[in-house]
C-alpha cells in the first residue's frame, strides 16, 4: 500500500540480500547508518537512494575458514554481521561485528 501511494521511498541500493541488522539514526546530519552482512550503509534521509556510501567489512579469510571448519553454514554464519552502531563523537560512530565468531570492532568517521 505505501508503494502504490507513493509515501515511502524504497532503500534500492542493496539487491544482495544483505540481512540487515542495526540501525544508527544521525538526525542532526540527516544520515542513516544501516549494519549488514560484510556492509555498512550511510543513507542520506531526504532520499535513501542518493550519495549511498558502502563499506566492505568482510570478515578475515582464516576466521571464515575456522568457522567452516566448525561446522557453521558458510552462507548464513560465517560472515561479519555487523551488531553494534553506536555514536562515539561528532565526527565517528563506533562499530562491532561477529567476524565469523572472532567479534571486531572499529571506529568509521562519519564525515
């Protein structure tokens, strides 16, 4: 129904299937920051599909061999989901992911 009255504007920059998992709103900026799979997503508000800026966060080769080798599903575990998005000052935000069960975190700036 949203699509068909056109009151919503679809996020059309991810056709991977990329299991979206956390959000951080910057309303000061206008921006949505979105975590997936191996992906960071920092959306302009006015318009999803505008300026999309993407970063590749994969986990590590190894720790993605170690997690097969666990018995872990390549496809839907042994990835870098990133979880945790969190403001850490005006100019970076805080990340963490799973890392194919070897958590890391890292700081992105924002600018």
């Amino acid at each position: 129904d949203l699509l068909l009255s056109n009151s919503c504007i679809p996020f059309l920059g991810s056709t991977e299937g990329l299991d979206f998992r956390t959000l951080l709103l910057d309303e000061e900026r206008g921006r949505l920051l979105i975590g997936a799979k191996d992906h960071i997503f920092l959306l302009n508000l006015v318009d999803l599909n505008k300026n999309v800026k993407k970063i590749y966060w994969p986990a590590a080769k190894e720790k993605v061999e170690l997690c097969k080798l666990a018995g872990k599903d390549a496809h839907t575990e042994c990835a870098n989901f990133i979880r945790v998005l969190q403001p850490y000052n005006r100019t970076h935000a805080y990340v963490c992911g799973t890392g194919a069960f070897h958590p890391l975190c890292g700081y992105i700036e924002l600018g």
